[in-house]
C-alpha cells in the first residue's frame, strides 16, 4: 500500500485487499463522486482556489511557466474533462487535482514564497475530500495512489533547502538544481551527461513525484534527495567548473543530511507512529443536513424566473424541470444523459432522507442542468441551454450563501474537518436583507431597486424604483406581528427636489387621459410608434441606464434649472410627452410628430449653446450629443418612415448636419443616405494584425457585408462571383476583375483602409457581371442566369449596405463625441491640477505668481483589442460576472503598462536602427570623399605624366629636323638601335625517285 512508510510492529496496520492503482475505470457513480470533490472544495477554499480556477495567461510569466512546468493543470480543465467524460479512471482525476499543487510548488521556488503555503493548504483539503468522497465508498479497494503519510514533513526538507543562500552574492543555492540539467543548457543534455548519470533527478521532479503520489515510503524520497548532490558530484568532478558547483554540492549537502535525519527521527518517533495511524484511518466528517434547509433551497429555487432578452418574456426558471423527462417523447434522451434527474425526484429523496451530505443534494440539483445542456447544445436549443445555465448559476450562489460563512472562509481542519450544519446556514440567510434569487410575494416583502441615471458629468442622480408588486395592496401577514405597509408612491416633499425619472415618466402619461394602446395604432400613427421605440433603443437615450436625459421635462429632473430653462426656451417638449400624445391621438401628420421629436433635441442645444461657448462640462456634452441625436433622428425618421414620404420639390432641403426640423421629402431622404455615405465610407479602419481571428468593430462590419452575400438562400445567385474564375475573353471586356474570395481575403489581410473600398470591391462584383453579360443574355443561357443573378445580389447588396449605414453612422458620430468627451474632461482635470499647484506656490511663495505653461496636446484614437490567452479551455462551472472587479482593473492597468513598455522597447529599436543607417551612411560617404580625392590625384599625375612625355617627343623632334632625309631603307639602316638581321638558307638532300617497273601481260 503507498504511503504506508516503514512502520514498527507494534504500529503494523491490517493489510487491506488491494486493487492494482489505475484499473478503477470512471464510471457514473465514481464521477458523480469526483464532481462532489470540485464543488466541496471550491465552497472551503474560495480565497485559495481562486489563484487555480484559470489557466496561467500572466504575459510577464507564461512563457517562463510553460517551459517549466509540462502538464499545466487547473479547475476549470478538471470541470470541462469531466463534462466531457474524459477521465478512464479515478486515479486520472486525482492526478490532476494534485498536479495543481505540485505545479505551484515546483514553479514557486523563490525564498518564503507566499504561494506554497496556499498549495500546501488547498493538498490537505484535497487529499481529505478525495478520501471522503472516494476512498470511502471504494473501500477496501484502491483506486488512486495514496501520498505518503509524512508527505509534509518531505515538504519541510525542500522548503529548508530553499532557503541556502551563497554567501558571496545572495542568490538561492539550489536554484540549478531545481530543475533538470537540461533546462539550463537549451533543452539538450550537456555532452557527456548521460554517460556519468544513470539517473537523472532534481528538486522540481522530486516534488512532483512526492505530491503526485510516485513514492512508497520516505526511503525513497530520501534517496533521491541524494542522487541531486551525487550526480552533480559525478558529472563535475575534475571539469573546469567543477570547483563552482561542488562548493555549492557540499552547502546543500550538510542542511540536507540534517533534515533527513530530522525526517528519519520522525518516523521512528511515537508522533510519527499516531500521524501514520491518522493517516491510515481517520476520516473528515460531514454533517447531514436538515430536511427543512433543504426544503427552503427547493422553495426559493422555484421561485426563481427568467427574462428572455430577445422576447422580454418572463417565466417561471424551473418550470421544465419538475418533472421526469417523457422518453416516449424525446426517444434519443437516454442517448445523450446517463442519469436522469428532476425537481420531484430530489423532493422524493429529501423526504426519504437520502442526502448525507450537502453535496450530494448539490449534485443532484446540478445535474438536472448539466442533463439540459448535455441534450440540448446538440439540438442547438439556445433557449432552454440559457436557461439552465442562469438556474444552476442561481442555485450555486444561494446554496453557498445559505452555508455558513466559516465553511466558505477557512480551511478544513486538520484535526476533524467538519461542513457546517445546514440549519445554521439558513438561519444566516433568512437574516439578509438581500436574497440572491426572487421569492413570492407571500414570503418577503417587494424589494427595491437603484437606478442610476448618469450624466456626462461625474455626479448622478439616483432615484429609487419599485417593484411592479409595489403599487398592489400589501398581504396580510399571516403571524400577529404587524408590518408597516410600503408606500407604492413616492411623496416628494421639498418642490425643488428632483423627482425619480419613472415617477415623472408615471405622472407625465397619466397627464394625458384616453391614451389608446400601442396595438390600436395604424398608419402613419403605428410608424411614428415604431420609429419613437427605435430613438428610445439607442444607447445614450436608452430607458434602462440613460447617458442623457431626455425622457422627461428638464425642471423635473434638474429643478435648479428652471427659471433659466423657462426663460430661454418657449416650447419644452420630451419624449415621453411625444409618446403620450401621440397615443392620445393629437397628431394629424407624421410630419407634426417627427418636429416634436426634433424640438427635443433642438431645446437642448438652444439652451447648451451659451455653455458650450465658454467651455462647461455639463453644456458641452448636451450640446454635442443633441446636435448628433438630431441628426441621427433625422436619418432615422427618412428611413424608417418611408411610407410617409412625398416627392415635393418645392420643400427646403437639409443636406447635412442637425437641422431643427425638415420635411419628409424624397430630396430630403436623397441626402440623408448621402450624408451616410459620406460618414462611414471615409472611415478609416482599425486595423487589427494580419492573421488575427479577432476583427475590430469596422472590420466586423465588412465581415457582415461579406457574409450577407453568403446566406444559403443566394447560393444559386452568388455560384457566379464566388471564386476568380472568367471566361478567355473577359479581361478584354473588364479591366479590374474581382470576385468575393478576393474581397474576403483582402479583409482577411488587412488591405482594405476604409469601409468605402470594401463598399466599392462589392459592389464592381456584380457591376463586371451586369457589363460583360449585357450583350450574349438573350442569346446564351449562362449570360442570362448570369445577368439575373447579379441583379438579385446587387439588390441584396445595396439592402446590407442601407441596413448598415444607419448603425455605423451613428456608432462613428458617438465614439468621436466620447472622444471629445474624454479630451474635455482630461484638460479639465489638467486645469484643475494646475490651478491647485498654483494656489500653493502662492501659499508657500507669497508676493510672488507662478507661471503657468501651455502643454499641446497630441492624441489618437486606438483600436482596443483582446489579447489571447494561453491554455484557454471551457468549462462549465465557472462563470466571468459581467461586473468589473478590483483585480480585473489591476490586470487591465498591468497590461497597459506591459503594451507601453512594448511601445517603448519598439521605439528603441527604430531609434537605433535608424542611427546606425544614419551613421553607416555618413561613413559611406566619407570613404566616397577619400576614393573620389584618390582618383582625381591620379588622374592628376597621369595628366602630368602625358604632358612630359609629350614634351619630349616635340624635343626629339627638333634635333632631328637638322638631318638631310634619304629613303626610308637608308633612314633604318643609319638607325644606331637596329637589330642585326640573320639569313640562313640550307637545303634539304633530296631522295632518289623510284622508277616504275612496267610487267609485260
């Protein structure tokens, strides 16, 4: 048996019947068992097995990790194999759970590292679930290595030799032997290595196989304690820097003899026999927990409900899981799920009192959504996926919030680790004042909920809304206390306090008595409707969390402005004044409708005008975001109200900007796309890295023009343009053929520089095709299937493009205002600063001004990306909040610091390799000076040289000009330099000629 250790006889415990490790095969009983483990263990160590839930993806450390540590383990990879049933045996899924600590200990090696008490702690929770959960109920049998019983105390011998430092430079003196040679020297053993040392080990290795459960006894951890100092004796003894490392052999050495005589002691010793016993036998309790706990969690999770996002239906969370599945029904759910689970069957068992422990009712409650999500991913029943995944997310805060706080704060006793009692969790509970998840009406009371209503200035304005129970009579209560019934208004008191905007919004449409409602409307009045709920979905004028407040009267929600407000603007409106009188029925053209809808927008920037001159926040912003939300409703109300539209050319035309009111002309809509045009076909792209799977906002854009032409509907037509395939002739025809895997591929690689060029590939596609089949469609059938189909998709087309000129024209007008936004509130900050820095210079240096500098500003606009992420795996336990925490700002601020330094080193190196070509030019055209001085002093002594030469022949000249001239021959013979001319003649003997003998016939 592992982990027994050498024992005395007296100490010798029952040899149990052993199976050999490994052959338990995972089975639904066993893996139900190892889900237990996960979520008892996450519920006990919330603060520890937060640094182990994900993957390590630090920048600053995951390459330095990946290369030393070669099985990176973490929770979320142990959920996912186990929804995935990846596990063939329980010994594989607990060594995975003790990988995560033997990875921390053996990457965290630095002296009194923070991180290897958290390992330390979370083994022991580990080791006690895992033998509670599995060792128990397998029992006699062994299905998974045991560690050794004195595995801490081994822990104590590394930890102490950790902590050697060298004496001349204070560095850890066992940090070359923390990890494999091999390590050290690129990945390949030193030459030689392998032929002094059998056995390669080291520190890093050895609490590997500590923690993951590879040694018998303390023996042999001991030994290769050992082996580290001997192979590094045997390979270094007589080399050049051998002296180095034997010096630091011989230090670890003499602490390391010590602590294993300290651990050999231990085991010999009467402490050393009783943590063998414990180990050997006792067991962690879990209390059982009470039925009327149990009953409650049943009863608040039936209460829970679901608000569709798309259909904004709300209904009851659990309402498909009361009852068993109908197999008859659904003939393939037993193909998909190996343990059917429902609400009455739970029900059944806790009346049964079948739950011992808090995480076998748990189980069950979370296989009942594991099941949906196992059946319905496949059958892509996106509905009833999300709701299982909100439910069990529900489920699992309640159940940890209702155990006590103890349990889920601290760690698991050493002594006798205990799960609280159930009753005491529900009493915790049943004392806040906030449930996690909705209860009826007949329990607890309605509870209230702050909105925050946020300007572009840094103050809010809260206002409280009830619930939609508030304004019903409050239930009798069913006990003899009495409750104070809640008011279902609010009683506003003081005239100039601000009054809650649904409370206005409340008051404004009761204002207008014998309102029809919304289905009642037709014509023009359902278009103005339909138009009016578009205006309020926009994300600044958004009902639900507004950025500017347009909804109501501006007295109402800023009383400290209405006398001002009053005497500047004569006609106030809003829009939910707009929205009841239009249900009143007050309006006899959409026309009426749309002016009072710009008047609200107008009001603001008549009123903000005089701010926006000197500069204030408030008036700027206002300004700024109704001069784009008049024109965004401009655009909006031509496009959207088409059938409204008359073709009057007598009316003005608004080209562009935010005109106060205009007219709903064909001129007018003629304009508005081409402002629209104009708008998003000169944006300039984002552009991401080439390669890069994750697109920006622009490029996500051209991805849905591009996948708009690819419906499978518009296969048949888009067969034509699909790939750069053209007839022999068409180049003479075309001059730029193109096709949609070119366009796709030139997005791909990031070539397009504006959302016009896109625009313009796309549409001379179909232009080419329409141009080169004009001529043969009516007497060739493929021109003319040819011809139709471009057609059809230059249809659909333009339909993609007007679809997407709305939403990026106003998305581009509110990320420049943001930006505008940003810039104000920065300078104004610098100000702010500057004026604070100034008062106390004149404060410190009285009689005296302090001169103020002007700084220029230079900004850009960037395109803000996600990194990925190394080891990024699903799983189905965990889920990211929406809600931005303490350590996700941290984290974003870490990686902005990590990109600046990247920027920085970036511009380094252009700096320097811009002065080197700056100075290797310089260099090159010192060497050209010199070479150019060289050649021309030699052309100058050539020169020199002929002009010499010359001279003497035109002296030679003239001597000899005194000589009577005889013929040439004579000349040459009287010449003092001629060579003696030889002739010889000699004569060959010649041969004697044979004469022919004539034969007579």
């Amino acid at each position: 048996m592992k982990g027994g250790g050498s024992m005395s006889g007296r100490n010798t415990p029952t040899t149990p019947i052993v199976e050999t490790v490994g052959e338990a095969p995972m089975n639904a009983t066993r893996r139900a068992q190892c889900y237990k483990i996960m979520s008892s263990f996450k519920r006990r160590q919330p603060t520890n097995c937060k640094y182990f839930l994900k993957p390590v993806n630090d920048p600053m450390i995951v390459k330095d990790y990946k290369e030393k540590i070669t099985n990176p383990v973490d929770l979320g990879m142990i959920t996912s194999k186990l929804d995935k049933n990846q596990y063939e045996t329980v010994a594989d899924f607990v060594l995975d759970l003790r990988r995560i600590c033997s990875n921390c200990l053996q990457y965290n090696t630095t002296i009194n590292d923070s991180f290897r008490p958290v390992a330390n702690e979370c083994l022991t929770t580990m080791e006690q679930l895992c033998k509670f959960f599995i060792g128990k109920n397998e029992s006699p049998k062994i299905v998974y290595p045991r560690l050794l019983y004195c595995w801490e105390e081994c822990l104590k011998v590394i930890d102490a030799l950790l902590k050697i430092t060298n004496p001349d430079d204070g560095y850890q003196t066992a940090h070359f032997f923390l990890q494999p040679v091999s390590f050290f020297c690129g990945g390949q053993w030193p030459h030689g290595y392998l032929d002094k040392v059998q056995k390669p080990i080291d520190f890093g290795t050895i609490v590997q196989n500590l923690i993951t459960g590879v040694y018998d006894s303390s023996e042999d951890f001991a030994a290769d304690c050992r082996l580290v100092t001997e192979n590094c004796r045997s390979f270094y003894e007589g080399t050049e820097d051998g002296p180095v490392f034997l010096e630091k052999v011989n230090r670890l050495q003499q602490t390391m003899d010590k602590q294993l005589a300290q651990l050999s002691s231990y085991e010999k010793s009467d402490k050393g026999a009783k943590a063998r016993e414990k180990a050997r036998t006792k067991m962690m309790t879990i209390k059982k927990p009470d039925k009327e706990f149990l009953r409650d969690i049943m009863r608040d999770l039936r209460a829970t409900t679901y608000t569709d996002k798309l259909a904004k239906i709300t209904e009851k969370a659990t309402l498909h899981f009361e009852k068993p599945v109908d197999t008859t029904m659904f003939t393939d759910y037993l193909k998909f799920v190996d343990t059917p689970m429902d609400l009455e069957t739970i029900d059944g068992k806790i009346e049964q009192d079948s739950y011992l422990t808090p995480e076998d009712f748990e189980y069950d409650i979370l296989t009942i959504f594991r099941n949906c999500e196992k059946y319905n991913t496949p059958k892509k029943n996106v509905h009833m996926v999300t709701l299982g995944k909100h439910t069990a997310k529900v489920f699992r805060k309640m159940f940890a919030q209702r155990l006590r706080p103890g349990e889920r704060s601290g760690s698991v006793s050493k002594n006798a680790p205990v799960l609280p009692n159930a009753t005491a969790g529900k009493k915790i509970a049943a004392a806040k004042k906030r449930p996690l998840s909705p209860t009826s009406a007949e329990e607890k009371q309605p509870s209230t909920k702050r909105v925050s209503i946020k300007g572009p200035s840094r103050s809010s304005i809260i206002a409280a809304s009830t619930s939609p129970s508030a304004g019903k009579a409050a239930p009798k209560p069913k006990t003899g206390k009495k409750i104070a019934p809640k008011q279902s208004k609010i009683t506003v008191t003081d005239p100039n306090a601000p009054i809650p905007m649904h409370v206005a919004i409340a008051s404004i449409k009761e204002s207008y008595p014998g309102r029809r409602s919304a289905k009642d409307l037709e014509g023009f009045e359902a278009e103005c409707l339909k138009f009016l709920k578009m205006v309020l979905k926009h994300p600044w004028v958004s009902a639900e969390r507004p950025k500017y407040i347009f909804h109501v009267p501006v007295h109402i929600i800023f009383p400290e402005i209405r006398d001002s407000y009053a005497a500047k603007i004569k006609n106030p409106m809003d829009l939910t004044t707009a929205e009841a009188k239009l249900l009143q029925g007050a309006y006899q053209r959409a026309e009426d409708f749309i002016s009072d809808i710009s008047l609200v927008f107008a009001n603001a920037i008549e009123f903000n005008k005089d701010g926006h001159e000197i500069g204030e926040p408030m008036s700027c912003a206002y300004y700024e975001a109704a001069t784009h939300l008049l024109k965004y409703v401009r655009w909006l109300s031509l496009e959207v109200l088409e059938s409204c539209i008359v073709d009057c050319t007598d009316s003005p035309v608004v080209e562009r900007g935010s005109a106060p009111e205009w007219k709903l002309t064909k001129r007018n809509a003629e304009m508005a796309r081409k402002e629209m045009e104009e708008t998003v076909f000169n944006e300039l792209i984002d552009k991401t890295e080439p390669g890069d799977t994750r697109f920006s906002w622009q490029e996500q854009e051209c991805d849905k023009l591009l996948k708009a032409l690819m419906h499978m509907s518009d296969r048949k037509h888009m067969g034509f343009f699909i790939q750069m395939l053209f007839p022999a002739n068409y180049s003479m025809y075309i001059s730029k053929p193109i096709a949609w895997d070119l366009c796709n591929q030139k997005l791909r690689d990031r070539k397009y520089n504006s959302i016009g060029e896109t625009v313009a590939d796309l549409r001379l596609i179909f232009s080419n095709a329409l141009k080169y089949n004009a001529k043969l469609k009516d007497t060739d059938n493929v021109s003319a299937a040819a011809y139709e189909s471009a057609i059809h998709m230059s249809q659909k087309l333009e339909a993609a493009i007007d679809k997407m000129l709305l939403s990026v024209g106003d998305r581009i007008g509110r990320e420049r205002i943001d930006l505008i936004n940003r810039h104000r509130q920065q300078e104004a900050e610098e100000r702010a600063r500057e004026n604070e820095m100034k008062l106390q210079w004149e404060r410190e240096h009285p009689g005296s001004t302090m001169e103020v500098k002007t700084k220029l500003r230079i900004t850009h606009r960037n395109s803000y990306r996600k990194r990925p992420t190394d080891f990024e795996f699903p799983f189905y336990d965990e889920e990211d909040d929406d809600e931005e925490t303490h350590a996700d700002t941290i984290r974003n601020a870490k990686a902005l610091y990590e990109q600046q330094l990247k920027a920085r080193a970036a511009m380094r190196e252009m700096s320097l390799a811009v002065g080197i070509s700056v100075f290797k030019r310089l260099e090159e055209r010192a060497a050209a000076k010199i070479w150019a001085y060289q050649m021309a002093e030699k052309a100058h002594l050539e020169r020199v040289r002929a002009e010499e030469e010359e001279a003497t022949k035109t002296s030679k000249s003239e001597d000899d000009s005194g000589k009577p001239k005889g013929s040439l021959v004579s000349a040459a013979l009287e010449s003092v330099d001629r060579k003696q001319i030889k002739m010889a003649f000699e004569r060959k003997p010649s041969k004697p000629k044979k004469r022919k003998m004539l034969t007579s016939l």
